[in-house]
C-alpha cells in the first residue's frame, strides 16, 4: 500500500461582482473555512477508484477511457481528462471525497471538488502545476466536460485565497489583488434551502443577453464598456439587454468602489454597494427570487448588519452579509427565527472566516 496524502481546497462566497466573470469583469471572493478533502493513495495502475462520503457507492473509471457519465464523478473525471490532455500523465488512484461546503448551495463545491482532486492527482503523479494553470484546467473540466459553462471566478479563488482576506480578481487578466478584511467585522452566510428549476437555462441565457450586448457595442465582452459609454451609447439596445448589460457596467464599477472602501475599513460604504448590487441584480439581471430577497430584506433590519446580498448565481442559494463579529451570534438568531416564520423553511446560517487556497494538509 502505498502513503495515502490528504489535499484540501476551500469553497467561496462572492462579497460583490455578480455575474460579471464571463463578461470578462471584476469579482471579489474569499474563501470559506469550509472545504472539501481528498485522501489519495497511488496504484499501480491507471485505474481511478474514487467514492465520496457525500454519495453512496464507489466509482471506477480508466485514465485511458474517460466518458461523461452524468454523475457527480464527472467532476473527477473531467479533472483527469483535463490533466492528460494538458501532458500531465497521471496515476492510477484511490480517492476518498468528503467536505462541508453545502452542496447546490452557489457556496461552489463544485470546485472544491475539482480542485482537491487535480491537486491530488497530479501531485500522486509527481506534477507541480502552476496554480493558475490549475484554475484553468478546472474550469475547463467543468465547463466542457461536466458541460456547465462557468466563469474562472470559483476555480481562481479555491486556488488562490489567502487566509483573512478577500481576493479582487480581475477576470480578463487573471491579476489578483488580496484585501484583508477588518478583525471587527465578518461574514454571514444565510442559505434560502432554496433552488429554483432555472438556473441552468436562466443562466446561459444571461450569457447570451451579455454576449447580445457586447456584440451591439462592437467589444470582445462588456468589461469594456464604462458607465459614460453606456449611457451615452446604449439608446439603440432593447429594453431587456439593456438592463442586463447596465447591470454589469454598474456591477464592475461597484466591485472597485468596494475593493477602496474595504481597504479603507469604510464598512458602511462596502454595505451600501453590496445592497446597490442586490437591487440591480433583482431588477436590472433578473436572477433573484423571493426567498433571497426576503432574507437580505430581514438582514438589513438587524443592528449590526453593514450590508447584505444574493451571491452566486441567483434562482436560490444563499446571501452574502457584512456584520458587526460581536454582534453575529444575535443576528443569526433573529433572521433564522424570522426567516422560518415567514417561509415555514428553516435556514442553515453559517459565519465564515477567509481562509487559505488549496493545499496539501500535512498530518
Ligand atoms: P455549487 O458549486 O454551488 O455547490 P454545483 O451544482 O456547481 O453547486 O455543484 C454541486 C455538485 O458538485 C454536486 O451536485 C455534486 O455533483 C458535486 N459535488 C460537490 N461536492 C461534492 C462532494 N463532496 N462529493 C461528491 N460530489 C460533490
Ligand atoms: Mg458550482
């Protein structure tokens, strides 16, 4: 039997910059202190034997015959396929999936997953692969193999986070600026327990809105176009695009207004653009519901709350909220209490602490 090695790779929330990744924008993400684990023995073979307490049952697949299956071992699958392809021969192995990072939640476990496993995998196999180079082939795995189009916000983050802070990520140029978050204050994480049937088709849809929206300014992707240009030029678009595109103008803008405020420690200013870029996020992208504006309207209530938002993709998951850290055990209370009389759904609510990027856990 060969040592069984142990990597980790943390799950996300986004701060503010929603929906801005594929158009090339800004984004600012930390890392969450929930992560998913791989344990991973080498065999000798080129066969991958992989389970994760998450899901009954074990999977076999072959390096040399990697087929989508319509599993969540797609993931791992895809991750594999990606390494090969990128000249990173791999081992056979034996893989052990387990994590915390809620599952469907937009908190991305899904890269946790891809994450964990290529690091696993390709450092059985003997490769150091540059960490941005692993982000890529993540987001490859999972846009083109698992056959979810996604932006490299979710793979970036889980491989470069920094422990205490938060990561402006420049979604063109793949720069990355850390900013640390104030001791006095922390993250809420409040999870609706709902997922509407959309997200997939509605997300490509806003993809195509976005791409409409480019194509008719005649630039690559709406990064590149300023609020003056918008206002100045966007007359033409129909009345739809239009309100997906100002979102994403307004939304890039809001992302650096809060990467200044943040490092300013202005907390106040941060929370005002987060519950600016809620409001565009309901009424100018479309992508909220009522259990999420629900839970950002009860958290705005609360003392000590700074700002609140939906983060991730929308249909559901959770919000995002800026509070005061000696008053959070208080707010948790009353926006669960409030949230299951008003639902009849219980919420789960977690406090998050930034933490590292992927890494091998030494014992
Ligand atoms: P999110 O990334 O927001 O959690 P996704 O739908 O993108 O939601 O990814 C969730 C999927 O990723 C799960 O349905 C499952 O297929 C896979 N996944 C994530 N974590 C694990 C895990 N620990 N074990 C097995 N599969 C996982
Ligand atoms: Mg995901």
């Amino acid at each position: 039997m060969s040592a069984v090695r142990k990597f980790r790779a943390p799950g996300r929330v986004n701060l503010i910059g929603e929906h801005t990744d594929y158009n090339g924008g800004f984004v600012f993400p930390a890392a969450l202190d929930r992560a998913t684990t791989v344990c991973a023995a080498q065999r000798p073979d080129r066969k991958v034997l992989v389970r994760s307490l998450q899901y009954p049952g074990t999977v076999e697949f072959d390096l040399d015959h990697i087929v989508r299956q319509g599993d969540w071992a797609d993931y791992v699958r895809g991750v594999a396929l990606q390494l090969e392809l990128a000249g990173y021969r791999l081992q056979g192995a034996n893989l052990e999936i387990d994590g915390d990072v809620p599952l469907g939640a937009g908190l991305s476990s899904s890269a946790a997953l891809e994450v964990s496993t290529a690091l696993a995998l390709s450092s059985l196999a003997g490769h150091r692969i540059p960490r941005q180079e692993l982000a890529l082939l993540c987001q490859r795995a999972e846009s083109e193999f698992v056959g979810l189009r996604c932006g490299i916000m979710d793979q970036y983050i889980a491989c470069f986070a920094q422990e205490g802070k938060a990561l402006v990520i420049d979604c063109r140029s793949l720069e990355s600026r850390a900013v640390a978050l104030p001791p006095q204050l922390c993250l809420m994480i409040c999870n609706t327990m709902v997922r509407h049937e959309l997200t997939g088709s509605e997300y490509n849809r806003r993809r195509e809105d976005c791409e409409a929206a480019a194509s008719y300014f005649g630039v690559p992707a709406l990064r590149d176009i300023d609020l003056k240009n918008f206002e100045r030029y966007s007359g033409g678009l129909e009345d739809r695009i239009r309100r997906r595109c100002r979102h994403v103008v307004t939304e890039n803008a809001r992302v650096l207004a809060a990467e200044k405020s943040l490092a300013a420690g202005d907390a106040q200013e941060f929370g005002r653009l987060m519950v600016e870029s809620h409001a565009s996020l309901r009424d100018d992208f479309e992508v909220s519901c009522p259990e999420l504006d629900l839970m950002v309207e009860l958290a705005l209530e609360c003392q000590g709350v700074y700002g609140a938002r939906m983060t991730g993709g929308g249909f559901g998951g959770c919000t995002v909220n800026l509070v005061e850290a000696h008053q959070a055990a208080a707010i948790r209370e009353r926006i669960a209490q409030q949230y299951r009389q008003r639902t009849a759904i219980q919420p789960e609510i977690y406090l998050c602490l930034p933490s590292a990027g992927c890494h091998e856990v030494l014992a």
